[in-house]
C-alpha cells in the first residue's frame, strides 16, 4: 500500500470511489481499487440496494476511509431506491427518488428533484437518518458528500447540508483541495483513461489534490445499469477500475513521490 503523510510540502493526493452501495459490481471494485490499487476514501450511499453488503466489506477493511454519500436522487432505469424515512414530497408515486437533480429536457416531465417542491424539513429528515444510520453501521466514516450534487444544488439544501456537517462534526467533501481533471466520459477506453491519469499525475504540482470517479466492473448486472444519454455505464466504469490499480500508475506515483492520502488524513 502506498500511504500518505502530513507533509504540506508534498503533492498529497486523495483519490476517491464514488457510489459504492448501488450495485455488487461498484462494491466489488471500490475495495480493488483500494486493495489493489490508488483509491483511499469511498463514499456509500445509505438508501442503496447493495448498502448491507458495503458495510459488511467495509467492516473488513477499517483502513479505508469512507464518506456518507447524501442521496436524494436515483438515477437508473432498471434499478431504483427510496428515502429511509416517510418522505412524500422527496419521491415519485411509486415512493422511489427522482432521477435527476434537476428537470432535463431528454427526460420525462416531473423527474427533477429541484423542481418537484421537496419539503426541507423532510429532506433534513432524510440526510440525517443517512448520517446517523452510516455512523452506526460503519466505525471509519469521516466525512459527507453529496451523490449527483442534489443535496448542496440549491441554496436552501446546501445551508441545510453545511449545518449537518457542522452538527455531527463531518467535513463536506471539497474542502481544503483542489480537483484534477477527469478521466473521460464514456468514450475513454481503459487505455486512454491510465493515459489520461498519467498524465494528470505528471501536472500536478504541491498541494492537495482530489481525484473523484466511479470505479465497476464490467458484469451482467452492471451492464444493465443506464439512463438516457450513459448508456454504457459497465464498459466505462470498469475502465475507471482498471485506471485505478494500474501499474503503471502506481509506479508513477512512486517515481514523482505523490502521497496519497484520505480525508481523515486531511481533516484530523
């Protein structure tokens, strides 16, 4: 394992897999790309399918670092989840989340969470019973983040969000770093995506980095995951996998001395 430090003076980086809960396949390849690879936080979301099993794996790997992944959304059309409180106004009429944070025109009316009158009252309900069913669950939680950016997309959400934050003494993501660049959409292949992070580990200069994607794998139940417009959710995602735990990658970690570290390196 490569491991981080506290030297300011270095280029510290922390690289993060976002989502795991959603599908085995996400669960599956967050902990490889931990293992095996660069990854150093995750971040789970609570109301997901496949969240048992996530704190199960997490439970087995108390080095990793993990986040609470505030969910108000769920975005696939072949697998869907709900809020874990009684939430009306934050669901369609099947009681499932929307799948957008906001109305996209490709999209069938009334699927955007901004414009559906959520209640914040019950959204506050619903973030803190995420938080505090994370906290009870999994002992490393360090921070918060906010799946598809929905609960920071509005002012009223953001200032509900920060004050939870500050409530239950979790930092919210994005503070104190700088992003790197992505890795490509849908059309970067595995070979261009360890291209592209190469690359990205040779422009970075002293500070403290934040590298977020979507590491998968690229099986029959992930390939079943989509919406309009990401369509090849499997293909791509199992790309940001192989990225991750490269060798090539982490040889150029090493070569460049880049220390990788969590957000409870960042924050304690």
């Amino acid at each position: 394992m490569l491991e981080g430090t506290n030297d300011t003076s270095c280029i510290r980086l922390i690289v993060r897999g976002d989502d795991m809960g959603s599908c085995h396949a996400a669960n599956e390849a967050c902990i490889r790309c931990y293992r095996d690879g660069i990854l150093r936080s995750v971040e789970v979301m609570v109301p997901a399918p496949w969240y048992p099993e996530a704190v199960q794996m997490l439970r087995e790997h108390p080095e990793l670092d993990v986040g609470v992944h505030l969910t108000l959304t769920s975005e696939w059309e072949a697998c869907k989840w709900g809020p874990v409180t009684h939430a009306p106004s934050l669901c369609d009429r099947r009681g499932r989340f929307l799948p957008m944070t906001s109305q996209r025109p490709d999209f069938p009316p009334g699927t955007g969470f901004l414009e559906s009158g959520y209640r914040l009252d019950e959204v506050e309900a619903e973030l803190r019973a995420q938080i505090e069913i994370a906290l009870d669950d999994i002992p490393q939680v360090s921070h918060l983040s906010s799946h598809m950016g929905t609960p920071v997309a509005a002012p009223d959400l953001r200032a509900l969000t920060e004050r939870l934050s500050r409530e239950y003494g979790l930092p919210l993501e994005h503070e104190g770093v700088q992003f790197t660049a992505g890795l490509g959409g849908q059309e970067a292949s595995a070979e261009r995506k360890e291209a592209i992070l190469l690359e990205i580990l040779d422009r970075l200069t002293p500070g403290t980095w934040l590298l977020v994607d979507h590491p998968g794998l690229d099986t029959p139940e992930m390939c079943a995951l989509g919406h309009i417009g990401y369509e090849h959710v499997a293909e791509e995602r199992a790309a940001v996998t192989a990225a991750f735990t490269s060798p090539r990658v982490v040889q150029r970690i090493r070569e460049r001395g880049i220390q990788l570290i969590s957000y409870r390196h960042l924050y304690r």
